[in-house]
C-alpha cells in the first residue's frame, strides 16, 4: 500500500506524543520507524533499537531492524533481484 506523504508525516508525529506521554511504551517506538523506513534510516535504526531495549523477546522488532539494515546496506543495482519486490 502506498500512502501519500502527509499520512507518514502525521503517523511520525501521533507516535512522536505518544512517547512523550508514555516513554516506556515499546509499541510506539515500533510503529515511529516503521513511519520512518524508507525515509529516514538512521532514525528507524534508533526507533527500533529503542523498541527492543523496552521489549527485547519481541521478535517482529528484529525482523523489522533485520530487514531495515538489509535495505540500508544493500546497493541499488542488487534490490532489483529481491524477490519481494
């Protein structure tokens, strides 16, 4: 599904307040980087890696930050031959 921009914008800010209010609340530090993947990737790093300090035996967060570094790591030329593409 893609979501126009602003969609992202506002996700990032919603759970962006809802951190402010509650910062030990692992879930919206998740779903903060995953608002952010794709367009910014050391802030998703960071917002992932602050989910699993807060929830460390949640194994989606892994796969999330596992998945994020892969994207980040990988050269242009090879994303083309992912086979969820």
């Amino acid at each position: 599904m893609i979501l126009p921009l602003d969609h992202g914008d506002r996700a990032i800010r919603d759970f962006t307040e809802a951190i402010r209010i509650d910062p030990e609340y692992a879930d919206a530090y998740f779903h903060r980087g995953r608002s952010y993947h794709g367009l910014n990737y050391l802030q998703a790093l960071s917002d992932y890696d602050e989910a699993l300090r807060l929830d460390p035996t949640n194994s989606h967060y892994y796969s999330y930050r596992e998945k994020l570094i892969k994207e980040a790591t990988t050269p242009p030329w090879k994303k083309e031959s992912w086979p969820w593409d």
